[in-house]
C-alpha cells in the first residue's frame, strides 16, 4: 500500500467502514509508515475535539428568548 | 452502498413522527418539544454558515417558523430533524446572500483550489493537546481554524462529523452527490488537522530539570 493509497482509505478507516483485509493492510501500512500513523491519530483527534467542545454556545437566557419568541409566532398562526 | 442504517431504521417509526403528526392535529405543545430539542443544533448549524451570531439567531428563528408551516409538506419517510436542517441550510445561505448584496453565494463556492488535499504537517501531537489550553482559549482556536475552511468544506464538516448527520444525509441535506460530500469531508479534516498542528503538536522543549533548586523554587520567608 502507498501513502496515496493510504489517504484514500483514510476516512474509511475513521469511520470504521473498513473491511477486515482491507484495516490489516492499513495498520501494516501504518507500522511501517510514521507520517501516515500520524496523520490517522490526529485526523480522528481532529474530529473528536470538535465533537465534544461547543464552540458555538447558546447561554441559557439567550435561548429561552429565542425558545419563546419562536412558539410565540407559532401560535399568532405566523 | 451502505445501507445498513437505513435498513435498521425502517422498521420502528421515530419518536419524532409521532409529535409531527400532534402538531398537525393542531397541538402546539407538541411543537414546542421539537422546537427545544432540536433548537441548539439549529443555532449551531447556522452559525457555522453565516459565521454570524445575529444572523443565527434570526436563521434559527426563521427556520422553525418556516419549518411550521410547512409541515404538511413534510414527507413521513424522511427524518423531521433532515428536513428541518435542510430548511435551516437554506435560511442560512439566504441570509449570507442579503449580507453580500451582490455575490452570489452557495455551497460550491471556493472549491477550486486543491489547496489542503495532502497533508504536509507531520508532526505527532501532543497527548490531550486540548488540555493544554483553557476552555475559552480552546473554543477560540476552534473557531478560529473552522472558520478559515471554503465554505462548502466547512458546512459539510459541520453537518457530517459536528452534528453527526451520516454521508447521505448530509448529501440529501445540501444537495450534494455522495462522492461529493466524500471528497469535501477528507479535504475538510486534512485541512482542519493541519491548522490545528499549530496548536496541538509536541513542543520538542528540552526536560524540565529536576532537582534543583531554581529560579522557580518558591520564596520561603
Ligand atoms: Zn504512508
């Protein structure tokens, strides 16, 4: 397997669509290939810290004034 | 391709279904519970497009608004969290274009560039590099990288791996091909992994030394 190849298959890999044969032949990639590991390990921080850190926040207050402004339209019919 | 999630899903209805069908019978109430549920990632969705916190607020409004009275055209084989991001979507690139009178904007602007397709940076990161950084420093460089991405990278990166939306929803969502959002989302993360490097990567800082009494020693007396 090449780099290429390997980049390829990477989003694959992350999302666990991978099939059996196919993950060996990546993680014996991987074990030979220090830039490819290290593109896979820090692709999936990547997504992980954005997953698990609001960085757009909605404060309680704001959202109860939108919460309400919404249904109160909602019931004057729109 | 992968159509194990649909397969799996056919077969009980979604809670959601049954307060659609409350809401059309006429009780607001039901409403009021899809509106709180799903309020907070409609405000982040919109704010990943419009990069704008007014803007959001006013597309997250809009959106369930518009979201209620169409509701008769919502098709009960879809999902009511899908179609109400699509509306959401489409709110938002409708409130980007009245901001830039002028220009044309949509998802497939800024994707000429094959900037950002190999990775460059490979530097191994540090363990729980985020840990290095206070929460509103950290949220501030996650902004800050996110924001930097063409857009059309940035929505499907928002929708795919922020909000969780699986690769044919978020095609369905946006109006994409499949392939199409899987060469978006691959450019997205490589590009987003390598902004973050900056950040996030070993510091090659020489040991701390240990057992002496330095500058550092506190003062006693
Ligand atoms: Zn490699």
């Amino acid at each position: 397997m090449t780099c290429t190849e390997f980049l390829e298959l990477l989003d694959d890999l992350i999302d666990d669509t991978v099939s059996a044969p196919i993950r060996s032949e990546i993680e014996q990639h991987m074990r030979k290939c220090g830039h490819c590991e290290v593109v896979f390990n820090t692709t999936r921080k990547t997504i992980e810290i954005y997953r698990s850190h609001e960085i757009f926040d909605l404060p309680p207050d704001l959202r109860e004034r939108l919460h309400s402004a919404i249904m109160a339209r909602c019931k004057r019919g729109c | 391709m992968s159509t194990i999630q649909s397969i799996a899903g056919q077969n009980e209805q979604h809670p959601d279904l049954a307060l659609v069908d409350k809401v059309r019978a006429g009780d607001v109430s039901a409403y009021d519970e899809l509106v709180r549920k799903y309020e907070r990632q409609i405000f982040r969705i919109a704010q990943h497009i419009t990069q704008n916190r007014e803007d959001a607020e006013d597309v997250m409004q809009d959106a369930f608004l518009k979201a209620y009275e169409k509701l008769d055209q919502f098709q009960g084989n879809a999902k009511f969290y899908t179609w109400l991001v699509r509306i959401a979507v489409n709110e938002s690139l409708m409130r980007l274009r009245k901001r830039r009178t002028g220009k044309m904007v949509s998802i497939d602007e800024d994707l000429k560039t094959e900037e950002g397709s190999v990775p460059r940076d490979f530097a191994d990161w540090a363990p729980n590099p985020e840990q290095n950084y206070n929460q509103s420093e950290l949220a501030e460089i996650l902004r800050k990288t996110i924001q930097g991405l063409p857009q059309g990278f940035r929505v499907v990166f928002a929708l795919r791996d922020v909000e969780g939306l699986s690769t044919e929803e978020t095609a369905e969502t946006l109006g994409l091909s499949v392939p199409a959002v899987k060469s978006r989302l691959l450019r997205a993360r490589l590009q987003l992994r390598e902004r973050l490097s900056r950040y996030f990567k070993r510091k090659s800082a020489p040991a701390a030394p240990s057992g002496t009494d330095g500058a550092l020693a506190p003062n006693k007396g």
